[in-house]
C-alpha cells in the first residue's frame, strides 16, 4: 500500500484539505484528512486534454506519453482522424494498439469524417458500416468531431446515420462547427451533437453553451482561442473543458493542459472552476476511467510544487509513479512504422501558373494562430506568360501535390507567410495529409517537395545551399523518434524558415491548415482552391 500526504484539491466536492490518500491494487482505497502539518505539495486529479489529434505533435501515442505525463496529463480524448484519412481503420488500429502499451490513458474515438470532403485526394474512407463497426468496440469511445456541419444541417443520410450509430450505442458525438450561430447552431445541437472545440468568439460559444453543448477551450500550437473565450468560465464553469487539439512536439516539451490552468488562475478566476475544467467535466462528458480523487476511483492524480505555476511533481496512473519530477517511468516502445505513399518527383514547371485574361488573381491570406483564413485578389507581375510570386505584396506560391497517386500539382498564391528566400513543405496537410508547400520559387517549391517525396513523408525547408529534412516514416505523419529528438529536429526546421523571413509563431503548424477545406475562408486542395465558405472550387 502507498500512501500520500499532502494539500488535496477535492475538485468534485470543492474542498481544500490537509489529507492522505491511500492507494491499493491501483486504486484509491481511502482519501482522509490529517491533523498538523503536511508536506507544502498539492495533490489533485491528473489533467485531460478533451480534444486532441496526437498525430499533430508527430509521435507516436507512447512517445507522446513520456512528454505529457511531465506536465501531469494523465488522459486524452484523441480523435485518430489524420491517420484515419491515411491509413483508414488500420491506422487507427494501430494508434490504439501503441497507446495500449503505456499507462497514459489514450481514449480514442470513431472517426466521423473520412475522407473529410468530397473535393480532395484521401487515402481511405470510413463509410457507415466500418463508422458502426468501430462504435460497436469497447475501446472506441465517441464519434469524433463532425466536421460535415452542412451535412448536419441539410439532413444529409450517411451523416445522420454515423450519429445515430454513436447515440444509439450511448456514446457522445463530437462537433466541429467553426463560425455557426443561432437557429444554426441550435439545429446542429438538436441532431445530438454535444461539443465543440472550434469557436473563436465568445458570442458563438455562448449560442452552443444556450443549445446545451459543452465548448472545449482551445489553445493548441496553431489554433488560439483562449484569450477569446476564457471569460466563459465566469457564467459558464462546469460546462468548459480545456484542449490543445493540435500540439507541436517542441509546444509539447514546454507544457499541455497544466500551462492553462497555471494561465487562468492568474487571470483570478476560482481554482476549482479551473481544475473542473481540467479533469471533472471530460471525464464525466466522456465517461472516461479516469480517477477524480474520490475513494474507489482508479489512481490518476498529480503532485504539485507551485500552485500558481502549476509545476508537477509526480504523475501517477493506476497507482504507478510514471513521473516523480526527474524520470518518466514509461518505457521508448519500438515502433513498426504503417503508411500509404506514393512517392514520385516534381519539377520547377509541375508548379507554373499560367496568366489568365483577368488581371486579378486569387489569393489565400493566412492568419497567424488561426485556421480560418482570408481570401483576397491582387494584381501579380508575370513573366514569359507566368504569374510569379510579389514578395512586396508578400504573395508567394503554395502547391499541394497528390501522395496517394502521381499526378499534377494545384499551385496558387498565398499572403503572409513571409518567406522570401526558400520553401518549407510538409506531408502533414489537414485532412488528407498530401504534400503541402509554399515557397518564393518554381525551383524551391520542387526542391523541399522533393524531399518529402524521398522520405515517404516529412517536413522539409530548403533555402539557397541548405536543405533539411524531419523524416515521419508513420503515415506521413509520426516519427517513429524519442519526442526530445524530435522536437530538436522540428525547432531546427522553424529556426530555418525564420531565417527565410517568416514571422509566423509556428509555420510549420500554419502550413499544415492551409488544405483544411472544412475551415473557411480560401483553401487549397490537390484538386484545386476551394471556397470553404461556399464549399466551391474557384478558379
């Protein structure tokens, strides 16, 4: 038997105590409070990311779990979408299988969209039946975020029936639904759908919060909308969850779900509003097996130094030490890399835009720590009957070129990236994960392409003599790497594409949204630029 003194953060029942925890068997036997002194350490339940892709941070499950568990995570709610698009159910096996191998509780749902439209190249399909034959598993929790919100809206009957599927099993649909106000939002919450994580303004996270959904507060390494929504937890506490959705390997050395509760109770909001947020509502939305602190729960909680920097000391899960402040007690597990690439090489003219008859062409603008985009048109300088990139207007090219079969690449043009001397390209492209690059010429778009072709996925920078290559041998995705070498390799990719220009918080991350259809305004996809806003190819 363990036992452990200290300040206990009973969150469920908002008490703050001077207690013991004992622990048996993995489990926590008995929770009481002590006279006299205890240890200055606070203990309390382990954190929950309510809404994560874990192959945005570029590893695998377990090697995610080493980084997490330093920073007191103790479970996600992961949706196995991107390797889904990839590798279709196998993928998915084989995030739940990795996962399966650490004590970090990796909670997996069905993901509900694949391919994500209709209007680029995907590596696989989940239809209805494979969507149900994962509802039915034990190990599959939810239907992941519906991203087909016009589907929802329109009645559309394959959507209708993947959410029928997880209502009728008694599990939760996820929503994903970026922008949708009043009777919109209301019709989409009615259809069963229970949370979402893509608001960006407080006045559309109030009209799902109205209709009964649960918003998910986002902050991940591209997608920040803290600062816009955090005032929820004023009216709204016990309805709130914290999540990253999407977290770079170097993000995830830093911190997770512990950095917004230390940045919150800053801000003075109520500590047990936060923690709930933390811990209390995911587990109870998703009816996770993770413990909250009470006697009989498994043994998931954390040890904190400093409360107000929310610095873990320990992590424990089932009753396992997996951190105690200097070791991750969780083994590197070796990996057997899955993917689905074709690889083939470009040249400088696969990338040429020919002038059209209108002087005004298209252009995505891209905003830094936002999915959304802009869309505008400018005049651009041609050359021998070619449109070429204005580093004045700080226009450049983006291409994204098919990984699943040879063909053409779709180029167009793109503001704001700021490089001016160089590519950077990725086979990390939200939804469908084909290779996306922007770059200030033919020549470098097929040089860092080339790359990632080479590697059967990766990300890639190149710029006058240099090139650099972070190879991601799992789907294109994931590195089969220690996380710590990993983000070296990727802070080393960011240093270079700053050095080309960019200002951008994290690049690498933006690039990889700038083919995510389902998030308006103007997108690209292997097939073309899309208006995510009209769900219509442009020209």
């Amino acid at each position: 038997m363990d036992k452990i003194r200290g300040i206990i953060l009973d969150v469920v029942n908002r008490r703050r105590f001077n207690g013991e925890l004992e622990i048996e068997h993995g489990v926590i036997t008995a929770v009481q409070e002590v006279s006299g002194t205890v240890p200055e350490q606070y203990i309390m339940p382990g954190f929950v990311d309510s809404h994560i892709h874990i192959e945005s941070s570029m590893l695998v499950p377990s090697a995610f779990a080493r980084l997490a568990v330093r920073h007191g995570t103790v479970a996600t709610v992961s949706d196995p979408h991107e390797i889904a698009n990839v590798c279709g159910k196998d993928g998915v096996d084989f995030m739940i299988e990795n996962g399966e191998k650490v004590p970090l509780k990796f909670y997996f749902g069905a993901p509900s969209c694949v391919p994500a439209t209709p209007f680029e190249t995907a590596g696989a399909e989940l239809d209805v039946q494979a969507v149900t034959d994962l509802l039915d598993r034990d190990d599959i929790l939810y239907l992941s975020e519906m991203m087909n919100w016009p589907g929802v809206l329109n009645g559309d009957v394959t959507v209708q029936a993947k959410i029928e599927a997880a209502l009728d099993r008694g599990k939760p649909v996820d929503g994903h639904a970026p922008g949708l106000k009043g009777e919109k939002a209301g019709q989409y919450a009615q259809a069963g759908i229970s949370t979402d994580h893509e608001c960006f303004t407080e006045e559309e996270a109030i009209d799902k919060l109205k209709h009964g959904m649960k918003i998910a507060i986002r902050e991940g390494s591209a997608a920040k909308n803290y600062e816009a929504l955090v005032s929820l937890l004023d009216d709204y506490a016990g309805e709130i969850m914290f999540c990253s959705d999407d977290k770079h390997p170097d993000d995830l050395v830093e911190g997770h779900i512990n950095e917004l509760a230390a940045r919150t109770l800053d801000r003075g909001y109520d500590l047990f509003d936060i923690l709930e947020a933390c811990s209390v509502v995911p587990v109870r939305h998703y009816g996770l097996d993770v413990g909250l602190l009470e006697e009989g729960d498994p043994a998931d909680f954390i040890v904190v130094d400093n409360l107000e920097a929310m610095e873990v000391r320990q992590t424990w899960i089932d009753g396992r030490c997996v951190f105690n402040g200097s070791t991750v007690h969780i083994p590197d597990i070796d990996v057997t890399p899955i993917n689905n690439f074709v690889s083939y090489s470009c040249t400088p003219d696969d990338f040429v835009v020919e002038a059209g008859s209108d002087d005004q062409t298209h252009v995505i603008v891209a905003e830094d720590g936002q999915l959304v985009t802009g869309k505008a048109t400018a005049r651009l300088p041609e050359k021998n009957g070619e449109l070429q990139p204005d580093l004045s207007q700080d226009i450049i090219k983006v291409a994204v070129v098919n990984r699943y079969e040879k063909a053409p690449p779709a180029t167009a043009f793109i503001k704001n990236f700021g490089i001016r001397d160089g590519a950077i390209a990725s086979s990390v492209a939200h939804d469908s994960h084909n290779v996306i690059v922007v770059g200030s010429s033919d020549e470098y778009l097929a040089q860092a392409v080339n790359l990632v072709m080479e590697q059967e996925g990766g990300l890639s920078a190149v710029s006058g003599g240099q090139e650099e290559v972070l190879p991601l041998p799992v789907a294109g995705l994931m590195s089969d790497r220690p996380g710590e070498e990993v983000a070296v390799h990727y802070q080393k990719l960011s240093r270079m594409a700053r050095e080309m220009g960019s200002e951008l918080n994290s690049p690498f991350m933006l690039i990889s949204f700038m083919a995510l259809l389902v998030i308006p305004s103007l997108k690209i996809s292997d097939k073309g630029l899309f208006d995510g806003e009209n769900f219509e190819f442009v020209e």
